[in-house]
C-alpha cells in the first residue's frame, strides 16, 4: 500500500521547514524542502553570472542543474550541486534576493517540480513550499497551510541569518519577505495559496513544538478515522 504524502505551505518565516522536519522524524517519513531546489537553482545561476533578467538562460540552467538532496543526521536536507555541498550557500542574503525571480518562471518551474513529483510518487513523504498543495501534490493525503503576522515572521527570520554570522538588519529582512510574499503570491503559475482542503494554522502566538504537535495530533487522527 502507497505511503502517505503530507504537504505544508506557507510563506517565509512562518515556521514550515523547521515543523515540517521535525513531524517528517516523528511520524517516520522522509522530508524534502522543496524551497531548497529553487534556492539551489539560484546560487548557480548566480554562480555563472546568468543574467536574471533572462528567463530563457535560467530554464536552460533547470533543465541541465544536478540538484542532490539527502537527509541529514538531524533530518535537515544536505543540498549537493555537481556533488558540492551548497546547503550554506543558498541561505545566503544574495540568493534570498534573487530565488522569487527564479521561482516565478513557469518554464523553470515546471522542471523543478516535476522532480519534486517523481521523488513523491511512492509516498512516504513530507514536503514543504508554497504551492505543494495546490500544485506539486494536489493529492497529498493531508495539507497544512503555516502562517504568521509579517513582523513575527521576519523576527524569525533574522534571528535565524544572525545565527548564522549574516550582517543585516531586522528591517531590511522586514523588507525582504514582503517583497518575497508579493512577487509569491502574485506570480501567474502556482502562486503562493493556502488549497481549499487545506488546514490552515496561524502560527504568529505558538511556539515550534506547539506546531508540530498540532500537525502529528491532526494526521494521526485522519489517518486512525480511516483504519
């Protein structure tokens, strides 16, 4: 019998990847970031000096990118490109400034989650994005929507890029994810949208283990209804 897929959207900073691994662990699935492709495919381009305002030179580097994603020991996906190990790079600033222009070719796109469809196609997965619901698994046995007041989610997000040695400002990250949350949820192809089926989780007051809780407490009951 075909393992169940779970899906969780949400815009940045609103907790999905952190929540997503961790529930990925306790309900034994595997997890997958698909957030991290897009991200990967803008390092390179960045890499190769692609000009970004050329869609044609960013669909030929999607069709041809050697994108590798195993799982850690922590359950945190290791980004490879070509075999290097890139899972620092692409949370860099400068791809975070880049990866909605590249997340909203369609031609681009439609590569990238056409793998993301082929590792899911036996089950047993967990992924998080911002249109897995609605477009990478319109199927998935269960859909969460994350979400959370701008102001949290860019606290979050700066706090997480200052661990990280990143040199900037709360309000420029601030400005950052409302460009981001724009260009997302207004993009012509698959743009960032909670799935009518989807159960919608406002994680602005809750701490991360409230929220993981809440997602394993939601799919263990659907999943013992249908036994």
């Amino acid at each position: 019998m075909k393992d169940i897929n779970v899906a969780v959207d949400g815009p940045a900073g609103a907790g999905k990847s952190t929540a997503a691994r961790e529930v990925a662990s306790r309900l034994n699935l595997k997890y997958l970031d698909t957030g991290a492709m897009y991200r990967a495919l803008t390092w390179k381009a960045i890499i190769e000096n692609i000009d970004f305002q050329n869609p044609e030179e960013i669909i030929n580097l999607a069709a041809v990118i050697n994108i590798d994603i195993k799982n850690g020991s922590d359950g945190s996906n290791l980004v490879y490109i070509d075999g290097i190990d890139v899972t620092q790079e692409i949370r860099t600033p400068a791809v975070n400034g880049k990866v909605s222009i590249v997340s909203k070719i369609p031609e681009a796109r439609g590569k990238l989650v056409a793998r993301q469809q082929k590792i899911a196609e036996d089950g047993g997965f967990i992924m998080d994005g911002r249109d897995i619901g609605t477009n990478v698994l319109p199927g998935a046995d269960f859909k969460f929507f994350l979400t959370a007041s701008l102001e949290v989610r860019a606290q979050r997000r700066y706090m997480e890029l200052k661990e990280k040695g990143c040199n900037i400002t709360l309000e420029d990250v601030k400005k950052e994810i409302s460009m981001r949350d724009k260009i997302d949820k207004g993009r012509e192809v698959a743009p960032l949208i909670a799935a009518k089926d989807a159960d919608l989780i406002d994680t602005t007051h809750m701490n991360i283990e409230d929220v993981i809780q809440e997602i394993v407490r939601k799919v263990n009951k659907l999943k013992a209804g249908r036994t």
